[in-house]
C-alpha cells in the first residue's frame, strides 16, 4: 500500500493538462484559479481540443446556452463520450450539465453523474449568496458562493457528498467526477480546485500514461 503511494505521489511532478470548456460563463476565473496552483489550463472551445486532456473543468453559466454551443458541430457526444472516462468537474451550469436528471425546467443533459438537480432553486429573492460552513474538506470552514444556484435534489448511491447546504448537497463526488452548485473559482480557497486536481493524479488512465 505504502508502495502504492510512492508510486502515485512520483507522479506529482508531471504537468497536468485541464480543460476548461470556454464556450460561454465563468471560465476565466476557473483558469486563473487553475493556473495559481500550478496547472495553467487549456482553455476549450472546439471538440479536437479534448485531445490529451487529463481532465476538464465546465464552468458556471447558462446551462442552455452552453447547450447551443454544444449542439453545432458534434461537440455535444463527444464530449459526453469524454465525461464517460475523463476526470470532469462541473460547477453551477457544468453541474447541470454532468446530472443525470435536470428539472425545472427539465432539460437534455450528459447525463455522467448520478443526481438530479432543480434548476434555479432558490428564487429570485435570494438567488445569489455567500455562505462560510464546514465540509468534508480539512482545513476549516469553506466559503461557498452561490449565483442563480440548482439544488441537487437526489444523489444516487455511489456519490460522496462533501459539502450541504439546507440539508441539500452542495459539493460531490463520484469516480472520477466531481460537481459544486457553488463557485468555488470565485474564492480565495483553493481547496476545492486542489481536491479536483487530485482525483485527476489518482485516475487510473493518468497514473498508466505517465509510467
Ligand atoms: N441557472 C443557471 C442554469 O440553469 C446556472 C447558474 C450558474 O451557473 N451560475 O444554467
């Protein structure tokens, strides 16, 4: 096990390739966060630009635009066979995207990771807020910034939940997929982008094409 270990930390100092998918939202601000920890991304906007990726951010947005986008030029199935197998993060409109299960309104999705989520859940009175809780995350209290925000309403077996908020989860994970309904691109805190960028060293297709 200890072995085990060595090996994959050994592997720390190859350079990480991310993907942050640019065609519309908040992914100048994943990049920045990315590029501060070391990784600077890749920024996506042509299906081929998938190519070689160890793992790929969808940034927060408009879940329906982004859907425009993806449905021009093929983009929108190679992508779902890429989320299939490669460490992919959703956050906000990315998480929608990634669900199995869009609602309110209902709406085509990759369908990858196993939970449901309500759309812009919290109503236009509060639809935008900060919240400071403790997480699964070491390291304290984390800062969770919240726009227009879906509600993941059902989780299925197999998701971890790092993160609540009501109740609801806010921050998940499962295999190799990770989704927030929060902007963690849009604090200080780098935790959540460091816990992406170690599920990507740990994925097996990473560890076999760096030995
Ligand atoms: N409400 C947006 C959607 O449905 C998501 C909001 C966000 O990404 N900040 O796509």
């Amino acid at each position: 096990m200890s072995h085990h270990r060595e090996a994959s930390r050994s592997n720390g100092h190859h350079q990480l390739t991310i993907g942050v998918l640019a065609l519309q939202g908040a992914y100048d601000a994943h990049a920045r966060t990315l590029t501060s920890l070391g990784a600077p991304p890749r920024l996506i906007r042509l299906p081929h630009e998938l190519d070689g990726l160890d793992g790929l951010i969808m940034p927060g947005g408009e879940s329906t635009t982004m859907l425009k986008f993806l449905d021009r030029n093929g983009f929108f199935s190679i992508l779902q066979a890429f989320v299939k197998t490669t460490p992919t993060f959703g956050t906000c409109a990315g998480a929608i995207l990634l669900a199995t299960g869009v609602e309110s309104p209902a709406q085509r999705s990759l369908a990858a990771l196993d939970i449901t989520v309500e759309r812009n859940a919290y109503g236009r009175q509060i639809d935008s807020t900060i919240l400071t809780a403790e997480t699964a995350l070491p390291g304290g209290p984390l800062e969770m910034v919240f726009i227009r925000a879906p509600r993941i309403t059902h989780t299925g077996p197999a998701v971890e939940t790092l993160a609540t908020r009501d109740g609801y989860a806010t921050l998940v994970r499962s295999g190799h997929l990770m989704a927030a309904t929060f902007h963690p691109e849009l604090s200080h805190d780098h935790r959540v982008h460091q816990l992406f960028l170690d599920l990507v060293r740990q994925h097996p297709a990473h560890n076999s094409s760096t030995k």
